[in-house]
C-alpha cells in the first residue's frame, strides 16, 4: 500500500529510536485525571445525578450543534434550519426539550458573528439550562485549533496553527498561543476547545490532518501537545487532545470514509502513544476520539470511537486516563459505515465514550440512548459513571458558580493589542526559509520594489480576511513595496497563466502562493512560466510543506513555508521576505523528493537564516 512507504520512509527520517526513548519517558502508571475525585464533590455531584430524571441523564450525554446567532430570536433562516435538522427552533428549546449537556459552535451555523453576539448566545444557552429542572450548565465547545480549522475569527485574535508552532519549536511560544486563544474563548463563553491536535504527521497525503499536526516527530510534538495542553487549561479552557489513538498516518479523510491504520502494536507505541501520554500527564481534560480502524489494537476492525479494546483497554486502563472522553462528530461517514445511526451512539458509550459529539439526527440517538438503558443493554449505572466525569469537568470550569461572561470581559480580552502583537512575533518565528539558492533574499525596496504576487487562493479559514494572494500584496504595500495582487487559483489554466506571464513585464520580482502542488499540478506549470520571464520568484507554500518538492530544482529564487494562509502566518511571510523579521523556523517534518519519495530533500530541522 503506498501510505506504508511514506510512513517507513518517514519515520526513518524523524528517528524512531529517539521517539521510543521517549514512550518510556511518558509512560503513565496509575490514574491521571485532570479533575481528580473530591469525596464532598463527588457526593455533591451524585445527588445532582440522582435527582435527574432518565431523559435529563441521557442529553447530558450529548453535545450538539444549532443554528443561529440567539439562543432565543435567531434569524428565520436559522429557525427553518433547526426544525429540518433538529426538530426545535431555537437553541434554548434544544436544551429544554433534549436537555443537551454540551452545545458546539460553528461559524457556517451562524454561531461566531461576532464577539459580544458570541458571548451573548453562550450567556442565553445557560440561561436556558438552569431555566430546566436540573439546573446543569452547558459545556460549549468549539474546534479553535487555529492555522487552517479555526471557527471564531477576526476581531478575535488568529494564531499559528500547530504544524507552524512545530517549526517554531519553542515550548513557550507554543504554551502562550494557546492561553491566548484560551483566554479568548473563555470571555466568549466557549468552555471547551477542541484542541490540541496530538496526531504525529508522518504521511504527507493524509488529507485530514496534515498541517493541523505538530509534526512528525513523536517526542517534539509531545512536548508541544502538553504546552498547549497548560496554555489552554491555564486559561480556564478544557482542552482535548485528538484524534485518540493516533490519525497522523492515513490517506482517507474520515469524514467522508473509514480510514485504516496499519501500525503494528510497536508502532503505535513508537510513533502515536507519545503525544496522548504526554497529554496526560500534562492532566488534560478531554480527550477525542478518532474513526479510523487500527487491527493491531482492535482486531475487530470497529473504528476507534466504537472500540471498547481501545478506549476501555488501552486509554482507561493502559495509560490511566480518567477524564471525558468524547467522540469525534458522529456525523462523519467514517463512523456510519459499519453500524447505523441508531446503534453508533450506543456502541460508542459501550467502548467508553462520555460525550456523543453532533449526531446526524439527535432524535434518532437519543432515542436510542434512552432505549438501550431501559432494555438494559447500557446500565443506568454506566451512564451515571459518565454524566459524573461530565459534571467533574463542569464543576472544575466553575460553571455551577457561575456560568456567564460579561461585555466588559469581551473588551478587555477579545483581539486586544498584547495578543495581536503576541500572535505576530510567533508567527514570525515559525516562518521556515527553506530555498534561497542566489542568496535573493531579504528583498530590498531599493532593487525589488515593484513586486506581483500571483497564485493560489483557496477559500479563507474561517474569520480571516484573504484571499491569500490580497493579503500578502497588501501586507508587502506595508512594507513600502508597490504590489499588485493576481489571483489564478490552484488549477490555472493556460489564459490565467498567460496573463501572469503578462503580468510580469516592468516587476522586479513575482512573490507566488502555492497550495498543496502534486506532480500534475498546474501550479507547476505556472511556476515554471513565471521563471522562464527572468524576473526572480519567490514560491511561499501556504499549506503544506511538502510543496517544496515540487518546486525544488526549477529556477525558483526562494521557497519559504507558512504552514497556512490564515492572515497572521502570511503577514509573517512578507515580514520575512522584506527582511523586517529573519526566518527562524525549521521543519517539524521531512519533505521527500517528487522524483524519488524514499529520499529526503529536506530533512527534519532544515532551515535557512540570514
């Protein structure tokens, strides 16, 4: 299978013998939960539990989405949504007719506007909850990892995302984005963050993860994994280490098919374990479960999230974790191809999941939920064991004493200065120079002023400005250069390049974003026609590294790495070019040649200066 190269000739490259080291280093004897049994606050706890009618246990159970700005007025678009999807119209009557113990954000459902209309809908869902009989607030939840998966944007601070971090290095760097992204989320409302990303990177046509992973090596990415794991926390955040036991090594997203992976138990020691050890000893709060199948730990080829040999045998028992366990989103096909949507949550709680992350249909789990303990196929008992480690964690986040926030917090901590400024200099430090054959850069203003930035314009992360090709000629005009912005997105055809060409006549130099180039990729054929003008061009991969490759013995002047296109990473890219910052970061993961992948073009640690 051809992912089995890559990962072999990966794992070479990244040193395997330096990663096991490391799995005895973090190994985990005994229980390490982030929120520790309290004898009076588990009594407390149980009481709440035993006073919940069958139906309040079962939505505790569940973390759902909804659409709409308003826990209470959305927009009527919003309301038609939810009573298609959902069958209620509003989040409030989501929590009063399913009694939901977590609500997840997303911007594409209307949720994140804006910072006080964020805070706004978080107050009124609480509202709504201790409006029910029970009184337990909501965990709200959200996927701010940051770099390309970010759901809460500008005016919110955006920061490197982690395979970024990764070429920056720094423990500390990495430890403050996350608090700062912490502490954003916290003002918000947004108790939960699904973060960090503990997956080791070790396949460069994994689709799912890729530069969402640290890198790909496992001791580096579990020193960072447990930094975020205390920025966050810090913060007041519970964090989540994903995609549990380990998704850095596949060729099939999970949302839309079942990945498998083909570690041997070894393996997986070696090369995916470090990072959720590390996440544990580091008492992280939550951890996600992945859908993907892995036969050497489970040989009945159940995904992860179904797998009580996974979940019960090796993260409960073997590495000692007490906390929530929750699921990736239910709604994904990686976790439907096997089992329906009826059986899935129930065989999910049976393996040892806490949380039921976004099912596609909320009444058919639930329903199924609540039948499967009064058929007695789950125990009340077992769900009470879950719904306590639930109420641990909402206890630990203070949301029984008060789950509010305030616009005087929004202002005083949402996208301030420090943390702007704070996101800046991090980015600057994870730009990685790789190529600089001529010694071109940093461009002068003097001899290279009038600059064209041409390229790929993928649709923007959530909440940033883009397109990649404005923002980077807008950051360069900054800078004091004239520069124009040619957008001739990831496929060009022979007319757009044709105009580029054109559009080259009177510049001093062509700056080109590339986004994941493959060997038939027009991109490439672009490139090549920019160089043959004579004009001196600057390549910045704004996704994957890997692009390098691709571009490497073409009569490219200079290849750089952002690690995304979100506005912070791309500014930090011109800064670099112009020579305002110097390029600090190194490679967190090995670029293999195009023409030969078992070879290493640029290995783990590579990276110019100047």
């Amino acid at each position: 299978m051809p992912h089995r190269t890559s990962r072999r000739t990966l794992l070479t490259a990244t040193a395997a013998a330096t990663a096991a080291a490391a799995t005895g280093a973090l190994s985990v004897t005994g229980t390490a939960s982030a929120h520790p049994a309290n004898a009076s606050t588990d009594h407390r706890l149980r009481r709440i539990i035993a006073g919940m009618s069958l139906e309040e246990k079962v939505g505790q159970l569940f973390v759902m989405r909804v659409y709409g700005h308003s826990a209470t007025d959305p927009d009527q678009a919003d309301i038609d949504a939810n009573l298609k999807e959902i069958g209620v119209r509003t989040a409030a009557e989501l929590v009063s007719s399913y009694h939901v113990g977590g609500i997840i954000y997303f911007a594409w459902a209307n949720n994140t506007r804006d910072p006080h209309q964020i805070a706004g809908l978080s107050n009124g869902i609480q509202r709504a909850a201790l409006a029910a009989r029970s009184r337990v607030p909501l965990l709200i939840s959200t996927d701010q990892e940051h770099g390309i998966v970010c759901r809460v944007g500008e005016p919110a601070t955006l920061l490197p995302g982690a395979m970024a971090l990764g070429a920056g290095g720094s423990h500390s760097d990495t430890r403050r984005a996350a608090w700062i992204a912490g502490a954003e989320l916290a003002a918000l409302g947004i108790n939960q963050n699904y973060a960090p990303d503990a997956d080791v990177n070790v396949n460069p046509a994994n689709p799912v993860i890729g530069v969402r992973s640290f890198g790909s090596d496992p001791a580096s990415v579990a020193d960072l994994v447990a930094a975020q794991v205390k920025g966050y926390q810090g913060a007041g955040v519970a964090a989540t280490a994903k995609h549990f036991p380990g998704h850095g090594d596949t060729s099939t997203d999970s949302h839309t098919g079942l990945p498998v992976i083909e570690h041997t138990r070894r393996e997986w020691e070696e090369l995916d374990a470090p990072p959720f050890r590390a996440a544990i000893r580091a008492r992280i709060d939550s951890v996600m479960t992945a859908h993907i199948v892995v036969p050497a730990l489970d040989p009945s080829e159940d995904p992860a999230t179904l797998s009580r040999p996974i979940l019960t045998g090796i993260l409960r028992e073997e590495l000692g974790y007490d906390g929530v366990v929750v699921t990736d989103s239910l709604g994904m096909e990686g976790v439907r191809t096997k089992y329906g949507d009826d059986r899935v949550p129930v065989l999910a709680l049976l393996a040892g999941v806490d949380q039921l992350l976004n099912p596609p249909d909320l009444s058919v789990a639930w329903n199924a939920v609540r039948e499967a303990v009064k058929d007695g196929e789950i125990s009340e008992a077992r769900i009470d064991e879950s719904i306590l480690r639930i109420l641990r964690l909402k206890t630990k986040l203070g949301l029984f004493r008060d789950p509010f926030v305030s616009g005087r917090g929004v202002d005083r901590t949402v996208g301030i200065r420090e943390h702007r400024l704070d996101a800046d200099r991090i980015a600057e430090r994870t730009t990685t120079l790789l190529a600089d054959p001529g010694a071109l850069l940093p461009l002068s203003r003097r001899t290279h002023r009038r600059l064209l930035v041409v390229g790929a314009d993928p649709a923007s992360p959530s909440g940033t400005t883009g397109p990649p090709t404005t923002t980077l000629t807008g950051a360069f005009s900054e800078l004091g250069f004239s520069a124009t912005a040619l957008s001739t997105g990831t496929a060009p055809d022979q007319a757009k390049i044709a105009e580029a060409v054109a559009a080259v006549q009177g510049r001093d130099a062509v700056v080109v974003a590339t986004y994941n180039i493959t060997a038939g990729s027009t991109q490439r054929t672009l490139v090549d026609a920019l160089v043959a003008t004579g004009v001196p061009v600057v390549a910045v991969a704004i996704r994957n590294p890997y692009d390098a490759a691709h571009l490497t013995g073409r009569g490219v002047a200079a290849i750089l790495a952002s690690y995304s296109w979100t506005d912070v990473e791309l500014r930090a890219a011109a800064r670099v070019i112009a020579g305002r910052a110097g390029p600090r970061g190194r490679l967190p993961v090995p670029v293999q040649r195009a023409d030969d992948p078992t070879r290493v073009l640029y290995p783990v640690g590579h990276g110019l200066s100047y």
